[in-house]
C-alpha cells in the first residue's frame, strides 16, 4: 500500500504546486525525494495554513528560505504591483535589504520618506540599514541622527549598533569603540560583543579582545541549543580569535 499511497501524494502535491502557484522548486523536491519531499511540502506549504501557528509559521518560512530564498522578495513585488500602497513599499524595501540589494532599496525609502511620512521612524531606520548596506557611512549616521532627533523616544539597539558601525566603517574608532562599550552593557546576543571585541583586536588591544571571545564562548555553552543557533555566525568567530 505504501508503494501505491507516495506516488498519488506526490501527485496531489504536485497539482497542488502548479494550482497555487508555489515555487516550481518544489516540483523537483516531490519528484527526486518522494517520501521526504512529500512530508516537507505538507509541513512548510499546507500545515502552517491550516494551523494559522505563530510556530507553524516560524518552521515553515525557515524551510522556504532554505528552499527557494528568493520566495519573500518575490511575493513582495507581487504585492506592490497588486497594489502600491506605503506598507508594501516598506515590505518590499526590507526584503530587498535583507537580499543584499540595497540600491533600489534605497531608491523605495527615498521615495516613501517624504511628506506626512518623512519622519516615520521604521522607514528612517530601514533607510539607515540601506545606506550601511552601501557603505555610505556618512548617510547612515545622518540618517540615525534624524531619526534622534525626530523619535528621540525611539532608539532601538538595531540603530545605536547601526551607528557603530558606520562610524568603525569611517575610521573613527575612537568613538566606534565607545559606542560598542555602550552597548554591550545591555544589548541582546553576541554580535555587539563580537564586533567590539574584533575592533579590540585590529587595533592591538588583544587582551581585552580574548577577554571578550571568551566571554562570548561561555555565554554560549550557558544558553539553549537554540540560542547557540540563532548566534552560531558570532559564536564561529569568537572561537577562531579566542
């Protein structure tokens, strides 16, 4: 029965693919591992709609990324051209930011940031991740210190450690390291730690760059398995300058 139930589920997960216009990736994952690529098409593309799961939802744009990366930016653009209203502009332009291409996201925030919106301070702060993905450094602090002055209220640790970098892209490590120092003290996960303790190192302060290595390394054998995972990337490189 087992040989005769995969393949008709393959095909209904197949018809089901070309009927909702899923990514065509999935074809190939059906067809090239069936009793496995059935299960995960089930799980990432039927299960989180029928549950409507803030876990169903998590597992599966986790499983989608790996499998077709470029499914969020896609769906995006659909949706602006479907309809273009501010929120889908923002949308796409943090999907375009988290792909890497920064330029036409810039060109969004640039066009989003003007009269009842020129001081929204999501839309600045996704600015500011643009003009840092450019490496236009000095834009990027501009940017930040508007959104200072417009939502002083508003400082999420996302801009004060954006700030940080872009003055360390500047050269202006005196006050880059000050800023890390800062930060550190309450900032969430290792990438604050980790990019002061790199700063630290380049500059031949390399006891207190160990110091900070180390202090990373044992923070993550402390924490859960999923803690470790989400901050492998700053943990790999804690290990390797410790």
């Amino acid at each position: 029965m087992l040989y005769l139930l995969i393949p008709l589920l393959q095909i209904i997960c197949i018809v089901h693919v070309v009927r909702t216009g899923r990514s065509f990736v999935w074809i190939f994952v059906l067809l090239f591992l069936p009793g496995l690529g059935v299960l995960a098409y089930v799980a990432v593309e039927i299960l989180p709609g029928l549950l409507r799961s803030r876990t169903a939802r998590k597992f599966g744009n986790s499983a989608v990324g790996a499998l077709d990366p470029g499914r969020e930016l896609r769906q995006c653009r659909q949706a602006l051209e479907e309809a273009d209203t501010v929120d889908n502009r923002r949308l796409l332009a943090e999907a375009l930011v988290a792909a890497g291409q920064c330029d036409e996201a810039m060109g969004l925030y640039r066009g989003i940031l003007t009269g009842i919106h020129a001081d929204d301070p999501g839309m600045l702060l996704g600015m500011a991740r643009a003009a840092y993905g450019l490496k236009q450094y000095e834009l990027t602090l501009d940017t930040l210190r508007k959104l200072a002055e417009t939502s002083p209220r508003y400082q999420p640790v996302e801009a004060q450690l954006l700030r940080a970098m872009a003055l360390e892209g500047l050269g202006r490590d005196d006050e880059a390291a000050a800023d890390y120092a800062q930060l550190v003290t309450h900032a969430p996960g290792e990438e604050v730690r980790c990019r002061y303790a790199l700063l630290l190192q380049r500059r031949g302060e390399r006891d207190a760059a160990k110091a900070l290595f180390d202090e990373i390394l044992a923070r993550s054998r402390r924490s859960p398995h999923h803690y470790r995972r989400h901050e492998q990337q700053w943990i790999d490189i804690a290990r390797r300058g410790a």
